[in-house]
C-alpha cells in the first residue's frame, strides 16, 4: 500500500477545498455577513495551509492500483465532507456538527437531502456553499485533480474508475488529463449557460449562481422553503431542461462537441434514457389526467418532477406524495433507474438497467436454444465479461446496503414507506421520498444514529457502494494484501 501518495492526493484536495471555500467567503463579504465571511477565510486559510504542508513530501511512485485508488478516493470524500461541514456548524446556522455533516455530505454527494426546516434562514455565505457543494461533488474533485493537476507518470485511470459513476469509464481522448479537463470544461460551459438562461427569466444572480450549481451537479439543494415552486414556469422548464441534460452520458456531448452529431444520438444508452423518460412522463401524465388532472398543467409538472428524480436532482414543484398511487409507484420505479453513466446524477444508472435486461433476454434464449451462442451488446459492441461481472456484483452490494441500512434506521420507529424511501434516496442520491421524506418534507426527524446510515449511504451511493465497503474489509489495511 503506497500511503504515501495517498497523502498525496489527501493534501491536494484538502488545498483545493480550501480554494473552493473562498467563493462562500466573498459572498458573506458582498452581503454584509461579516462574521460568516470570516469563519470561512479562517476555514480557508487553515485547509491550504494544511493540504500544502502535508503535500510536500511527494511519493516516490505515482502509479494508482485500483486498492490504493478506491482507498484514495474514500478517504479523500470523507476528509472533504468533515471540513465542509464545519463552517456550517461554526457559523451556527446549523449548531449540531453531526447535522451539518449531513446537510454538506447531501450536498458532495449531490443527494439533496436535507434536515432543515428554513432553508431561508441561513445566511448567504451558507446558501452558496451548499449549492456550491453540489457543484464541487457533480463531476468530483478528484477529476478537478486530474484536468489542473496532473500527476506526471502515473497511472490515473484507476482514480478516476474510483469516483465516476457507472459501470464504466474511458478516455475522451488518448490523455487522461485532456479527458478530465474535458469534461470540466462542458460542466463549465453547461452551469454558464443555464445561470444566463435564469438570469433572462429574472431571477437575481445569486439565486442563478445557486440553482445552475445545483443543477448541473444534480443536487437540487433549494434556497427556499417551497424549493422551485415559487419560480416561473419559464424558470421551471430551463431548469427541467438542464437536469435532463445533465443526466446524460457526457460524451453525448463530446460527440456533438467534435461534430458527430449521429455518433451521439446513436449512443444505446442515450436512446433508453429518452425511453424511460418519455415512458415516465407519459405514464404518470395520464394517470394525473385521469383522476381530474389538467392536460397541459399536469405535463408540465410531471415532466419537471420525473427530470428532477430521474437524474436524482431532487427539486420539487408539487407534492407527488398528494399524486394517485401508480405515479407515486412511478416515481419510485425512476428513482431507482437513475440517469446514465457517465453523468452527474445518481442512481443504479440506465446503462446496468439495460445489461440487466438483456442478461435476461439472453438466459431466456439459452433456456429455449442451449446450443445457441449469445453475446450481450451495447452499441453493437461485445460486453466484457469484467463489465457484466461488475454490475452484478454492484446490485448484490446495493441489495444488501439497501436492506440492512432500512433496517437499522427502522429503529426510530418512522412508518415503513419512509423509512425505504428515505434510504432509496439517499443511496440513489436522490433527495426527497415518500411520506415524512417527501418533497414538502425533511430528514430532521430521524435520530442522530439514523442520521448517521444515511450519510454512509450518501458517500456509498455517489461512490458506487465498492469504494466505501473497501474501508471496512480487513484485508484493505494490511501491508500485504
């Protein structure tokens, strides 16, 4: 185990978190909320102090195997998600630290859940900072890593694999470092565009900055009590729009980026998004209208609440706990799919959903025909059985983190619907559930034990389960494995 260079990239992202703590800072200065500013100058200065003197030591090896890159990236996550919260806690907006870390862990991990009860009430500097944090954790740090601080003759990939969902990742191009400042790069100029297409709708440019942060990293922390609600139907269609966008596999947009506009529509995992999405929408549109819905009202609203769910951002609109029961089945049934890998938002990810289908579809051919030769195929291509094996291996780690975390948390005694919607959520990195949990709802009522599965299942959710569960195996910590 190579601790060293886990140190290493420990200090990095302590150093750059504490440069990302600066924004909040300035923001307190610009309103007036001196003593917020402070405490985050203070928790800025301390974080590159720190991340620069603990870096100096520089590893002799660069190169990532995937033990020590999984290690890296777990522990990397944690670090930042324990520093976060403090200014949180400090500023006493949120007095319990153990509260704090929930709310900034929900916002790394671009979860959305949250223990308050008025959002309003938090100065400007805090608003910012979990909107931001949103941002930070949508694309990941580590990747930040990568595009601006490269690491000369290392083998990276792994700590990428290690912190981008889906069951896969590969290079946009041949270098590890233009594929990671690639894609900050289309992160970038997506947030930039949707915070100007706010901005024209009216809405101040606090609250722009705010809701393009929390879009484009799929967070959906709201600034205020009722979330998007209150906003235009304007503002609510550009935001529906960008979380839908943001739910794709980011090569779609390298392929249009380089001009390969039939190369990206062509993507198979693109095509079952738009499937499951319009199916969605479709669906639950009916079933709205059938119980005494309005047409063009109900389209509306489901379109926005599937994009927000789908892609795990986790705005709301309306309450769909008050929706008929086959779209809160619905609702539930896209919660679970999630988007597509290689995006910024959560879930098991549309491209396992569809491995998934077809290794059943395959099983079914082989029960009929056992001598015919069957091979599972994305964009007409062989899937690895590594690829297969992985995403098997990911929904049994689901399964079983999914059933002794509802089990744990049933301790408080909350009503079943909550208490599995409520871990559905957090592990999706979705945000609201169902019932105490749902859109008009907060987690401020489950204990700090409780509090406590949830954050795990936030980190193992944005992480993909494997990183997180390689902390607790023995073999993970010997010099010898």
């Amino acid at each position: 185990m190579n601790y060293l260079l886990i140190n290493y990239i420990l200090s990095r992202v302590v150093a750059i978190e504490g440069i990302f703590l600066l924004l909040p800072s300035l923001t307190g200065l610009i309103y007036g909320e001196k003593d917020d500013a402070l405490v985050y100058s203070i928790t800025a200065v301390i974080c590159i102090i720190a991340g620069v003197l603990s870096g100096m030591a520089t590893p002799k090896s660069n190169t990532f195997f995937a033990k020590e890159a999984f290690l890296a990236v777990s522990l990397s996550w944690i670090a930042m998600s324990l520093i976060g919260a403090l200014p949180l806690c400090i500023t006493g907006d949120i007095p319990h630290y153990l509260d704090a870390l929930f709310e900034i862990v929900s916002g790394f991990t671009t979860t959305g859940s949250s223990i308050l009860t008025n959002v309003e009430a938090l100065s400007h500097a805090n608003l910012i900072w979990r909107s931001f944090s949103h941002w930070i954790g949508g694309m990941g740090v580590l990747v930040f890593i990568l595009a601006v601080l490269p690491m000369s003759g290392g083998s990276t990939m792994n700590l990428m694999k290690a912190e981008s969902p889906g069951p896969s990742v590969g290079k946009l191009v041949p270098r590890m470092q233009q594929t990671a400042f690639l894609l900050y790069a289309i992160y970038f100029v997506l947030t930039v565009i949707q915070a100007i297409l706010l901005l024209l709708g009216g809405m101040s440019l606090f609250d722009a900055l705010c809701h393009a942060f929390a879009t484009t990293g799929t967070g959906g922390f709201g600034i205020k009590n009722d979330s998007m609600a209150g906003y235009s139907t304007y503002l609510q269609n550009v935001t529906t729009v960008f979380m839908f966008l943001c739910g794709m596999n980011f090569t779609f947009f390298y392929y249009l980026l380089i001009r390969k506009v039939k190369d990206a529509f062509s993507i198979e995992e693109i095509r079952w998004y738009f499937g499951f999405f319009a199916g969605a929408v479709i669906l639950i549109t009916m079933n709205l209208v059938a119980n005494g819905g309005r047409f063009w009202h109900s389209l509306q609203q489901v379109t926005f609440q599937v994009a927000s769910v789908m892609t795990s951002t986790g705005y709301a609109t309306t309450d769909y706990n008050q929706w008929p029961e086959f779209s809160r089945f619905m609702i539930l049934l896209v919660m679970f799919i999630g988007a597509c890998a290689g995006s910024t938002g959560g879930g098991v990810k549309v491209s396992r959903i569809v491995i998934y289908l077809k290794q059943i579809k395959k099983e079914l051919l082989q029960q009929i025909h056992p001598r015919r030769i069957c091979v599972i195929k994305m964009d007409k291509k062989g899937i690895e059985h590594e690829t297969i094996r992985s995403c098997n291996v990911f929904i049994m780690a689901w399964l079983a983190v999914f059933l002794v975390s509802a089990m744990l948390i049933s301790l408080d005694n909350v009503d079943t619907t909550t208490n599995f919607t409520a871990v559905l959520a957090t592990l999706n990195n979705i945000g609201p559930g169902l019932n105490v949990v749902g859109p008009t709802g907060n987690f401020s009522e489950f204990s700090y034990f409780s509090k406590l599965v949830l954050i795990f299942d936030m980190l193992a959710g944005r992480l993909e389960i494997i990183p997180i569960l390689i902390l607790f195996h023995p073999a993970t910590w010997k010099k010898k494995a």
